[in-house]
C-alpha cells in the first residue's frame, strides 16, 4: 500500500499569491482533487489531503498530519508570483539538507513527467533545493511545486484551462505512477441489465438469392432459433 499526502498550499484567510483573476489557493486546491479523484483508479494507493475546502492550517498542521498518517511522499501544491510580470514557468523544490537519492530520484521524475504532460512552451525553472517547512519537517520523501505564476499573463491564461488543469494533474499521477510502480484497477465493463419483458431483434443477413435466405432460415430453425424471411423494397 503506497500512501500519498496532498498538500494544497494556503487557503481560508491566506489566499496565497493573486494575479489576473487568480488565487493560489484556489488553483492549487482544484490541481490536488484532480490528482486525488485519478489516483482513484490504481490499486494499493491510499490518498489524504491537507485540506478538501477552503480552510486555513498552520504549516505545522500540515506536516503533522502526514507524519501521523505514516506517508510515503508528501506533495506540496503552490503557483509562483513575482513583481516583474515577465516571471513565467515551473520549477521543484526539495529540502536543501539531508538530501537522499531516492529524493532526488523522486523530484526528478515527477519534475519531467509533470513538464512531458503541460507541453515543451512551458518554461523549464529547473529543480531546486529549499529551507521549506514543509520539505523540513515532513518524515517522508516531499516535494513542493511551484505551478506557473499566477502574476503572469500567458501562464494565468493557463491555469484558467480546465484541459490544461487536468493535464498538469495528469503529470503528477504519472510521475507518482512510474516512481512507486503503480498498478491501474482493471475493472470489467458494465454491461447494463435488460429491462424486464425486453425483446431484442437479431437480423442474420441480407442476401440477393432467395434459395441462400431461405437455406439460412433453415440453419437457423435447426439451431433452434425462429427465423423468418423479409422482402426488401
């Protein structure tokens, strides 16, 4: 069972960074239901987020939660902001002390799977190393991300894109799915019951010559099937 921590940064009363009709807290929180509701489809995954609604916790309320759960990954969802409206693009954090391989390991592949999923326009920030709490205090791999900036045009416009939301929540799962080898349910198709009294029509064939209907007619009767022929115009 891999159990994975959702951590939508801000909310309640920190809105987080605002620009073009944005908040943080609010794109973040739609990214990290999208992960969750696709993570949904793999089997042995278990998932808890920070928060589901728009309320406030602590940083230390966050990282607590997930040590208590006992989880294997902690991720941290945030968008960027600068003064300079020309600040544009993606970029990862780790914690900056006591880093592990398979840290390393982890940022790099949910890094690139998360860039593979948004498109090659998306400007590469590069991964990164970070004093965070939420790198800091969490007992798990953690990664914190930084998803566009909010106060720039041309990535706000993105963020806006429920296609574009949902592919960068599709970049999320991937990595998680390559880096843990998840397995996706396979689940039979539903086949939906018949009403009751219900009468379904089978049409054997269509031919030009009477003597080959009325020898399929004939195969059919000895198969047990009521079988009749009708001219067509």
């Amino acid at each position: 069972m891999v159990k994975i921590y959702l951590d939508a940064g801000h909310g309640g009363k920190d809105s987080g960074a605002s620009g073009n009709g944005l908040l943080e807290k609010n794109v973040v929180l739609d990214i990290a239901k999208r992960v969750e509701a696709k993570l949904k489809n793999y089997k042995d995954v278990q998932v808890l987020q920070t928060r589901t609604t728009d309320i406030f916790l602590e940083l230390s309320e966050r990282t607590d939660k997930a040590n208590q759960w006992g989880a294997d990954v902690f991720v941290s969802f945030h968008c960027n902001s600068a003064t300079d409206i020309v600040g544009k693009g993606f970029e990862s954090f780790i914690y900056n002390a006591s880093v592990t391989p398979e840290t390393v390991a982890f940022q790099n592949v949910m890094h690139q799977e998360i860039l593979r999923q948004i498109g090659a326009n998306i400007v590469d920030r590069g991964k990164k190393r970070a004093n965070f709490h939420v790198l800091r205090e969490s007992n798990m791999k953690a990664i914190l991300v930084e998803n566009l900036f909010v106060s720039n045009p041309s990535d706000a416009s993105l963020l806006k894109q429920t296609t574009f939301l949902d592919r960068l929540a599709q970049g999320y799962v991937t990595g998680l799915e390559k880096f843990f080898g998840l397995i996706k349910e396979t689940r039979p198709p539903t086949i939906p019951s018949p009403t009751k009294d219900a009468l379904y029509q089978v049409v054997a064939g269509t031919f030009a010559d009477r003597d080959n209907a009325e020898a399929q007619v004939k195969k059919l009767a000895a198969d047990g099937y009521k079988a009749f022929i009708q001219e067509k115009e």
